[in-house]
C-alpha cells in the first residue's frame, strides 16, 4: 500500500548516469564496449574461456574510474535522498562508485561493483582497487585463479532482487535515469511499478527508449541538466504536502 503521507520514491539508474563523468556507456554506436564485444568480456563462459581478457578488461575498468568524477546528476541525487521525506531507494545497474562518493546510502548496486571481488571457491566478497590476475591468490582461501570481478554478467541473476521487489510494491514515484531499458530485469521495473498502482513513472534519458511508452513523463536531455532540475521540482512539490 502507498504512503498516506509522504510518496516512497524509487531511482532506476543506468549508464547514462555515468556518461558525462567520463564512464562509457553499454551501447554506443559501434555495439562495442570500450571495443569489445559484451559476450567477450561479460559473460561466465567469457570468464572460464579466456579468464586473462576479462581480468585484464576490468582491470583497466577499475584503473580508469580513478579518472572519473561524479557529475551534478550523482550530487542531485544525493541532495534528494537526504532531504526526501518518504521512502527512498536508488537501484542502479552501474558499476561505478560515484553514487557513494558524494555520500549516497540508500543505494543498491544490482549489477555488482567494479571495486569489488568475490572468490569463487570460498565466495568471500572482498573491496579490492588493484589489478587481479590469473595467479592471485584469495586473500581468504589462498586458492590462486578463483577471484573473479563481482560484476553480475549476462546469464547471471542480478542482486538484491527481492529488496526491490518489494519497493516497487509500495512506489508512488518512479524514477528511471539513463538505461536504455533493454536488460530484464531492470527493464521491466517500470511495468511492475505501474502494475502495483505506481502512477507517476518518469524517464530521463537522452532520448527515447524501448520503454518510453511505459512512463507517465519524458524529460529528453543530458542527465547532469535534467535530473538537477527534476530533483528541484520534486523536492518543492514534497514541501507542498
Ligand atoms: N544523460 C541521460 N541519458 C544518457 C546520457 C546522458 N548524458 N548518455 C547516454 N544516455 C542514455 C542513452 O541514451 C541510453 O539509453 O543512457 C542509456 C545507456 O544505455 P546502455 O549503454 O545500454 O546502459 P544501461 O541501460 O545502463 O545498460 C544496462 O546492460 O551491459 C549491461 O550490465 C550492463 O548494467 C548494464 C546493463
């Protein structure tokens, strides 16, 4: 049941949250991620067929997020989450921790994190910012050749499922931001939402997507204009109640 006071919101971020930080994007135009095929690199059976492309692969992947910085997207967000007087979560499918660098809480990475390994022999989760190779030993185990990125890969089952299921149960806002909305489960929240009585659906995305239609709101621009000036709105609207 919704609140009777105060609209839980719920946040769907995806990679064009990141964007203009500097983070690519899944699906550019050549269909290449930073010039490989996703089945190459994000895949289990990647993983188990060339295990040194793939550690190599985000091993670059967590070199390069030393470069990036959160854009006014990720601060407006935060500002939102602090001040937002009802239910709040931020689902995002990045990999990235620029959420968390300015200070985000209530949020939940679905897609696993780049700084972040899991052995999977013993399936120790374990903060990590250096390079892993082939050889490198589980800190917990000492078994070389098990720790692997805890990234969620094509085929796999995305965390927290059940947490944000039950979220979208009670939205009263639902926020999608920067996904291209063609990966179930994720593209499939706005649905569910709508389906659980949610009725203000918004999309901020650079353009249309598969699942414009879904949405009760389209805001078209850059994330780093639009979701600033979403949150402004929402925020006087949430002191109006
Ligand atoms: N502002 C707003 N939207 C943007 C911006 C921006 N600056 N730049 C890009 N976009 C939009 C694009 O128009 C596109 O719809 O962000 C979306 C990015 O889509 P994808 O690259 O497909 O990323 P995402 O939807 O997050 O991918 C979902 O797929 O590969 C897997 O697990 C990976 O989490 C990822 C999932």
């Amino acid at each position: 049941m919704a609140s009777l006071t105060h609209p839980n919101l719920v946040i769907l971020s995806g990679a064009g949250l990141s964007a203009e930080s500097g983070v690519a994007t899944f699906r550019g135009t050549d269909g290449l991620w930073e010039g490989h095929r996703i089945e190459d690199v994000a895949t289990p059976e990647a993983f188990v067929r060339t295990p040194e492309l793939v550690q190599h692969f985000y091993n670059l992947r967590r070199v390069a997020l030393k470069t990036v910085e959160p854009n006014a997207a990720h601060h407006a967000l935060v500002r939102l989450e602090n001040a937002w007087p009802g239910g709040f979560l931020h689902v995002t499918q990045n990999v990235d921790d620029l959420n968390e660098r300015v200070g985000a809480k209530r949020l939940l990475h679905m897609h696993g994190q780049l700084k972040k390994v899991r052995c999977v022999w013993c399936r120790t989760v374990l903060d990590w910012e250096s390079p892993v190779t082939v050889d490198t030993p589980c800190p917990e185990c000492g078994r070389t050749g098990k720790l692997r990125p805890d990234i969620v890969w094509f085929g796999e089952m995305p965390y927290y499922i059940d947490e944000i299921m039950r979220a979208l149960e009670t939205v009263d806002i639902f926020l999608c931001i920067g996904t291209s909305g063609v990966v179930y489960p994720a593209a499939g929240f706005v649905r569910l939402a709508a389906e659980h009585g949610c009725q203000r659906l918004i999309e901020v995305n650079l353009k249309p997507t598969g699942i414009t239609s879904h949405f009760t709101e389209e805001r078209h621009g850059p994330a780093s204009i639009e979701v600033p000036r979403l949150v402004d709105e929402l925020l006087a609207e949430s002191m109006r109640i």
